[in-house]
C-alpha cells in the first residue's frame, strides 16, 4: 500500500464516511485555497446546483466532516460542513461572499464567480448556488 492509502485507511477510522474532494481544479490555486482554509480564513464554498442536478448524493450535508485533499490527492485538512444554504445568485450577501475568503467584498466574488461559472453558461442573477459553511476541525500537516 502506498502512504496515501494508509493515511485514508487511518482517516477513516477517525472520521468513518468522510469523503474527499479538492477545492480547485490547478496547482496553484489548491494551494492557495488549502492555505485559507488552514488560516480559518475560508469558512464557505459555493458551487452552481447544476454541479449537483445529477446527483444530489454528492451534496454537502451539515455535521459531515469531509477531507480536503492536495493537490496531489493525499489529505490535507478535515471540515465539517455546519450549514447547507441553496440560494440565488443575487441573494448571496456580503457576509456569505466573504466567508470564502478570496475576495475583499460583494462586488470582488461576484465578478470572480461569473467568471468562474459564467462562461461555463452556469451563472445568471436568477442562478440557484449550494452554499457551504465549514469549520476546520483539524490540519492534516501539523499532525
């Protein structure tokens, strides 16, 4: 077995049924969003319910805790979801924007998440959004 499995099959004893999933989809970007989360400066992700319309068993549910892997596949944090919110594009507040942490107000996340999902046909005001809240219950690197 390779370490990455023996740290998954450890895992899962301590966190049964916990998933894993990364939070970008480069590098660099994983990094960065690994680190916020590691900081406690990202608390929240969102993503288009088209992601979820074909399977709903991959939505988050509040009290799962979750791994959140490298970008390399092998854990890195562990959350817990704490809330499942599904709201319209226009109706995400500047409070909600800012639990992500990548963005310094309203205006910064909506022109990243139109850009992110918009060109992908995804995001209009009316767009219906799976917006999480998570806490960081441990980092897999201080371990």
């Amino acid at each position: 077995m390779t370490d990455n499995n023996d740290s998954m099959e450890d895992l899962q004893v301590t966190y049964p049924g916990a998933g894993m999933f990364q939070l970008a989809s480069n590098r660099t970007r994983c990094e960065q969003l690994n680190e916020l989360v590691a900081e406690g400066k990202k608390t929240a992700t969102c993503m288009p319910w088209s992601e979820f319309e074909n399977d709903e068993g991959a939505l988050p549910v509040a009290g799962r805790v979750d791994i959140i892997a490298d970008w390399d596949g092998n854990p890195a944090l562990i959350v817990r979801t704490l809330e499942v919110e599904k709201v319209k594009f226009r109706n995400v507040t500047p409070t909600m924007a800012l639990r992500e942490g990548e963005d310094s107000d309203i205006e910064g996340w909506r022109k990243r998440m139109t850009k992110k999902f918009g060109t992908q046909g995804k995001l209009d005001r009316d767009a219906l959004l799976v917006f999480e809240t998570f806490e960081l219950v441990e980092d897999l690197g201080v371990r």
